[in-house]
C-alpha cells in the first residue's frame, strides 16, 4: 500500500476496516474480560465507552487519515504538527506488543481447528484447553500463525483473504446466532442472562470505577484503535465517503458480533457448571469445545466455527502487522519483504513468553490495551478537539450534507468527555498495573 491509491471499490475500505475490527476481540476477549468483571454491569460500561469515546475516536483517526493522505508516522508532519507523532509512535508500540500474543492466540485458534476435524477435544474441555494455551505446542503454533501472517503480507495475496472475509462475516454471525438459540435451550440458560444482561443498577456507579479500565482497553482493542490502523485504511477513501456512516456500520457490526459471542459463551459455561471468570483466557474455547462435544455432527460445526474464527484472526492479524511493517520501513528505508520477515522474527521471540505462561499474556494484554491504547486515544483526542478542530471538522462534512450538529456534538465531546474519560482511565489502568 505504497503509492496513493484509494480503495478500487467503494466497499473495499469497509471490508478491510470491518476486517481489522471483527476478531479475536469479539470472540475470544470479549466474553472472557466480560466473565471476569462481574457480567452485565461490565457490559453497560463497555457500550457506554463504545458509543461515547469508541466512536468519537474512530471518526478521529477516519478524518486524520483521510486530511492527511499519509500513513501515522507521516500524517502528523502533513498536518503540519509533526510533535503529536508521538501519538502514533504509542500507537506502533503498542502494536507490536499486541500482535506478539495475537499470534500466540491465533495459534490456539489453529490448534481447535486441527482437533475439531481429528477428532475432539479430550474427556476434559478445560484440561485440553490448558494444554493448548501453554507449552511447546503452543509455541510451535504462534510460529505458524506468525509465519502465515508473514507470508502471506510478503507474497503479496492480502487482497485474496481479505475477500475470505466476505464470506467469513456473515458465517460467523450465522454459526453464533445458531449456537446462542442452542445455548437458550439449556438448564445454565435463565442463570446465564441474569447474569450477563441484568445489571444491579445499585451498585453499577461504585464498579464503574473497577471496571473502567479493562472496559475501555476493550473498547479501544475491538475497534482497532490507538494503533494507527485507521489512520492507515482512511488515508485511501475518497472524499466522497461519508466517514459518519463508514463508522457507523464498523461498530454497530463489532458491536453485535461480541454481545452475541457472550450469549454463546455464557449459557454454555452455566450449564457446563464453570464460574463466568472461572475460564478466564481459556472461556471461549472451554465452553464451545464442550458444546461441540455433546451436539449431534458437532466435530464438523465446532472445525467450520474455528476455521472462521481464524479467518477473522487472520484478517485483523493483517491489519496491526501491516502498521508495524509500516512503521519500519518508512523510518529506516528498508525493503517490505525483508523488513516483514525479519518483524515476523522478531515478534515472534517477543511473544514466546506469553505462549509459556498464561500470566505474561495477561501482562502483556493488560500493559498495551489498558495503558498503551488509552494514552494513544488520549493524545488523538486532545490534538483534533484542541489543536486541529476547524480542519478536522470541515473533514468530517466531506461526503454528507450536514447542518454542524453532529461535528459540534463530536467536537465537544473529543474535547470535554472523552479526555476527562481516558485520563481517569490511565490513572486507574497505571495504579492497577503497578499495584
Ligand atoms: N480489533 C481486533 C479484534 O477485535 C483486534 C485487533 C487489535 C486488531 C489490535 C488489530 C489491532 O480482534
Ligand atoms: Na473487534
């Protein structure tokens, strides 16, 4: 994605952004952060931030990628303040760290995908889970996901499985809709919504302040923000697009593919008896494998969910490997295919600690997403509502007819809401890290 190209085709830029968005986030963290956080109450708070900072800060990195034609690094020297590259630079960090353990999930991911067609996941679900999550295996299968990603990014075939993704979107909705009405039918059901739908509205203000955090790292972590990712999709739209709506449809569909991954998870927990945080990094696997076990041609629809499952992986994987190349190779002035390899390399040594022990992908996970990506979104705020406003807004009424209402809504907001927000964010975030 060197010259300037914009996207061929009008639905290009969604696909690849809704692409970078729908993954392992919805799927596998949600539901597991969910479980461990108290359920409902942590739902409330994570739509709140979705709506109120999610949104806002993809229509920031929308309008600075498309103002300025550039990748993160460069886009900030084009606006014509080259200091707030230091937004983008937390950004690229906090990639790298993030695509480290990715691959170390995408690898666990490749795993079921090899025991559901082979024959099942063991008598224990939650044995064979752990298995999957440590250890040489798991090690040897973050290599092949990275190598994958890697290959794949260098071969140049990027455009062919971004078109898997068309098919991987509405597969996956149907697979999960199809095991959410499964899970209704069983005994933990009536036990599993109270807790993931039904709030205790007297205690929600006092566990905001807990839940904060790793709501909002979530928040930030399924929109693919904070790292420059959007920033990099937007500089190739045209300015006949309506940024407004592109958002709109990224997060209503994010949005919907992880409340529904949470009707599957949960229900299915219950039933099996296992606590909601009990499963932690291992929910998702340990509850489906289980289901998938008991139902009738289960080994097929548990290979087809994984399969798709990776297919999502893959297609996110792309988006941060692609900014962390970037980064590179506009800094250094070295060749793609080189620089990919020798990321790949790289990365992958970086996540063998979180491919030994499931604390350090904790660590890992909790540093980048709760600490990194806040501060990345802190600064794009501040920078759009209080250094770059009049521009960003004219950007932002490209593509539409508008009346201002929106952009000063939208502005108020990126200026008030969302860094008062993302600062008492970090401040929690930092004390929990270190504490
Ligand atoms: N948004 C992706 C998901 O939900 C994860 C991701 C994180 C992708 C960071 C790119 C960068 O799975
Ligand atoms: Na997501």
């Amino acid at each position: 994605m060197d010259e300037r190209a914009t996207w061929a085709t009008r639905i290009g830029f969604i696909l690849a952004a809704a692409g970078s968005a729908v993954g392992l986030g919805n799927i596998w963290r949600f539901p597991f952060l969910t479980g461990e956080s108290g359920g409902a109450a942590f739902l409330v708070v994570y739509l709140l931030l979705v709506v109120g900072v999610g949104v806002p800060v993809l229509l920031v990195e929308f309008v600075i990628g498309r103002r300025s034609n550039r990748n993160p690094i460069g886009a900030f020297e084009r606006l014509g303040h080259p200091g707030w590259k230091a937004a983008g630079a937390v950004g690229a960090i906090a990639a790298f760290i993030i695509f480290s353990y990715y691959s170390v999930v995408g690898g666990w991911v490749i795993q079921y995908v090899v025991a559901s067609f082979t024959g099942g996941y063991g008598a224990d679900a939650e044995a064979f889970f752990l298995s999957t999550a440590s250890g040489t295996n798991a090690i040897a299968y973050h290599g092949l996901f990275m190598t994958t990603v890697a290959g794949i990014v260098a071969l140049g075939i990027r455009n062919g499985l971004e078109k898997a993704a068309t098919v991987m979107v509405p597969t996956v909705v149907v697979l999960l809709v199809g095991l959410a009405g499964y899970g209704a039918t069983l005994d933990g059901a009536g036990a599993a919504y109270s807790y993931y739908l039904a709030p205790d509205l007297s205690t929600i203000v006092g566990d905001a302040v807990s839940i904060l955090p790793a709501a909002a790292g979530q928040a930030f972590y399924t929109l693919s923000l904070g790292m420059g990712i959007m920033i990099t999709y937007a500089s190739y739209i045209g300015e006949d697009r309506n940024l407004l709506q592109d958002a709109g449809v990224i997060v209503v569909l994010d949005t919907a593919i992880a409340l529904l991954a949470g009707l599957v998870v949960f229900p299915f927990l219950f039933t099996q008896g296992i606590e909601p945080g009990e499963g932690g990094a291992g929910s998702i696997f340990i509850s489906l494998a289980g289901a998938f076990q008991q139902l009738p041609g289960g080994e097929i629809l548990g290979g087809v969910f994984f399969l798709m499952l990776l297919v999502a992986a893959l297609t996110s994987a792309f988006s941060i490997f692609e900014v962390v190349v970037s980064y590179v190779t506009d800094t250094f002035d070295v060749d793609r295919v080189p620089t990919a390899i020798g990321m790949a390399a790289v990365l992958f040594v970086v996540g063998i600690p979180t491919a030994i022990d499931l604390s350090y992908l904790d660590a890992y996970d909790l540093f980048a997403n709760n600490i990194l990506l806040i501060l990345s979104g802190l600064l794009l705020s501040i920078f759009i509502g209080w250094v770059y406003a009049g521009e960003a807004i004219e950007e932002l009424g490209k593509g539409r007819t508008s009346d201002g209402r929106i952009e000063a809504v939208w502005l108020t907001t990126l200026r008030y809401v969302v860094p008062v927000v993302l600062a008492i964010t970090l401040a929690l975030s930092v004390r929990d890290y270190i504490g």
